[in-house]
C-alpha cells in the first residue's frame, strides 16, 4: 500500500509539473484532460490517507505537527478552489462546455494554480526533510558541510527559477500574464529548481531553528 501512495503522489507531482507548464505547451484540451485526472489522484490520495482525518484530534501536537497541518488544510482548500475554478474555465479547454470564461475565473484558477504548486512543494519539503535528515546521520562532518552547501546551492537556484518562472504575477494577482518559458524543457527545468529549492529550505530552516526532541 505504501508503494501505490508513493506512486500515486509521484504522478500528481509530476501532473503538477505539466499543468504549471501550459504557457509552453499550449494545448487546453490536454491541459483539462491532465487537470481532471490531478483531481481524481487528489480524491484518491486523500481516502488512502483517511487516517489523517480519524487521528486529527488525537496525540501531543508539536510545532511540526501543527505546521504541517495548517499546510494540509491550506492545501486541501486551494486544491478544491482550482477544481472549481478550472469547471468556470471548462469552456476554453472542451467543446461540449458551454460555459464562458469571466476574467475573475480566470484569475482566480491562476493564482490558486501558482499558489497551489508553492504549498504542495512545501508540503512535500516537510515530509522529505525527515529523508534527508536520515542520510545526513549517515555522513561525516565534511560529508555534512557538503550537503549544507548544496542546500545552500539549491536555495539559490529555486530563487532563480522562481524569478525566471515569474510565478509572483498570478500569485498576487497582478492582472498581467507572465512570460512563458522557451520551451516545455524549460520550463519543467524552472518548476524542478523551485522544488528543489523549496525542499532544501525546508531542511535548513528544520535543521537550523528546530531542535529535535
């Protein structure tokens, strides 16, 4: 069960990744297709992880364990906004949809989109930084110091990619639209280096302002 759950997160991951990278790929129908099969993977996710809603009020609640769920929730909502969004946008990506995309869905699919990602990969940074904190017991000092720089290094470029991925315009809903990577490469590329630099802040702010019991 655990590897169908890992399975299952790695697809939404990476439907996430294609989704965020319409700007460079430009075809809506495939792009509604993809958003709808996210939703479900989001459905299933979350029954196989129903326990999460049985043990909410149960056990000791840590600084961990409150951030991560503030996280979940917040999560939960802009999943289910984006899925509402995207049915007022249906029009755009499916021809049986009659319905007429406003300029406020718009925005609104956009910035829970762009938003989403953010959280999702922050979501993701708590649970691997647990991953990483495994193999770092496994190093040297030196070991320890070259793995702190390449968080460091990692930090750096998703700051990059975050800048040249210009998600900032529909996150705080500027009105304009952000320029659109070369190519789809690209900008998985762009969406790769803000993961990976989100994960790493993750670790370092972990590792760094809270101590381990």
């Amino acid at each position: 069960m655990r590897a169908v759950k890992i399975l299952i997160d790695v697809v939404m991951y990476g439907s996430f990744l294609y989704l965020m990278s319409y700007g460079a790929v430009h075809d809506l129908p495939q792009h509604g297709r993809v958003g709808i099969s996210l939703f479900v993977l989001f459905v299933i996710h979350h029954v196989l992880n129903r326990w999460f809603y049985k043990t909410i009020l149960k056990g000791q609640w840590n600084a961990r364990r409150i951030f991560l769920n503030v996280t979940d929730w917040i999560l939960f909502a802009l999943m289910i906004i984006m899925a509402i969004s995207s049915i007022f946008m249906s029009g755009l990506a499916f021809e049986w949809s009659s319905i007429k995309t406003t300029q406020t869905s718009r925005q609104l699919h956009l910035a829970s989109c762009s938003w989403g990602f953010m959280v999702m990969l922050v979501h993701l940074g708590i649970h691997l930084e647990g991953v990483l904190k495994k193999l770092e017991n496994h190093c040297n000092t030196w070991q320890r110091v070259l793995f702190f720089f390449a968080y460091i290094a990692a930090i750096a470029a998703g700051i990059y990619c975050f800048k040249e991925a210009q998600l900032y315009v529909y996150m705080f809903v500027t009105g304009g639209w952000k320029l659109a990577a070369s190519s789809t490469t690209a900008a998985v590329l762009q969406l790769l280096g803000i993961s990976a630099g989100v994960c790493a802040l993750m670790r370092v702010v972990k590792s760094t302002f809270v101590k381990s019991p």
